[in-house]
C-alpha cells in the first residue's frame, strides 16, 4: 500500500523559507526526498527536500585548506556575531546574518563551568561566537567557549607564554604597564625637545 509522508516547511529549502519555497510546488507533483525519521508507533514517516543538497551557506574547510563553498557565507574558524533566538536546556539556539540558524551547546557557553547556563542568556542578545561546523541537523554549530580560548591563544601569543607560569591577566597588565610607561617616556622625551 502507499505510505505516507511529510515534509516539514523547514526542510523544504536552504536559501528560502518554507512558506516560500513550497510555493514552487503543486499537487500531484513528483519529486526526490530523503527519509529522514520513520516514526512506526505514530506511524509517521519525516521526509526532506534540502538534504539532498549540500547548505552551501557554511562551509566546513577552514581558512587554511580549500576555499569555501560557492555562495557560503561562513566557514570554519571563523567568529561571527549572532543574535539569541531561543533558550534551551541543552544550550541555545541562534541565528546568523542572513536567516542562517545555528546552535551553541550547553559546554560551549564558556570556558567556566559555572557560566555554562543557557539561562543566563536573553533571546535578542547578540554575541560573538566560533563557527565549529554543521551538525546533523544542518544547523551551524558554534562555540562561545572556542572563541574565548582563541582570544586567548591569540593574547599569550602576541604578549607572553604560558610556560612562564603567568597568567593571562598577569601578561596582559605587564604588557599595558610597559605601553603606559613608553606613552610617560615619549611624552617626557616631547617635552625635553
């Protein structure tokens, strides 16, 4: 017998809403989807249109290797600036420019274990996150924690190392103390001229 199947309007297409990209189909039409859940105590079967094309707007190659995909918008590695859509338990979700959705698990809120809470986020709140990839939903998955570790990675790079036993906070307050004192001698040296 036939069976059965939905596809649900967000996943109907990657670039448009499903309001609008299921204006381009009619009843009767044939057309290729992907199973995507088969439910047999609802007797339910999932199915997608946009799985059976790659979401060329983020691209999973980083900087160093091949170049993005064509038409993507991110990539791997890069910090982007997101807005708060929902709050979950498990993390929250977000949205990117230009429509893309992404999510930031409950691990990767913070490099503390005590800020890793979902609940200390406002939906509308923007933040600055680390793309990480796409996860099996197709959504971006990005990390708060990631990009602080990179900040900091980039701070002991630039100021001190770790080796030193320092702190970060250490490194960076001896690395002002010497601009500060610089900025005193050039402007005493100014003065003397």
């Amino acid at each position: 017998g036939d069976i059965d199947g939905m596809v649900h309007l967000s996943d109907v297409a990657w670039e448009k809403s499903g309001e609008e990209a299921v204006k381009e189909f009619s009843k009767g039409q044939r057309i290729k989807v992907k199973v995507l859940d088969v439910d047999t105590d609802k007797e339910r079967v999932s199915l997608g249109i946009k799985q059976l094309t790659p979401d060329t707007r983020i691209s999973t190659s980083t900087a160093a290797a091949a170049p993005a995909a064509e038409g993507a918008k991110f990539k791997k590695g890069d910090i982007v600036t997101v807005t708060v859509a929902a709050i979950k338990d498990n993390g929250i979700e977000v949205t990117l420019s230009d429509g893309v959705t992404g999510f930031v698990r409950k691990g990767d809120l913070a490099r503390e274990r005590s800020e890793q809470r979902p609940d200390r986020f406002a939906v509308g709140e923007r933040i600055d996150a680390l793309v990480t990839g796409t996860g099996k939903d197709h959504r971006a998955q990005l990390s708060i924690k990631a990009r602080e570790a990179e900040e900091e990675k980039e701070a002991m790079d630039q100021f001190g190392s770790s080796d030193s036993g320092a702190s970060l906070g250490q490194i960076l307050g001896a690395a002002l103390d010497k601009a500060k004192k610089e900025k005193k001698k050039s402007k005493k040296d100014e003065a003397g001229d």
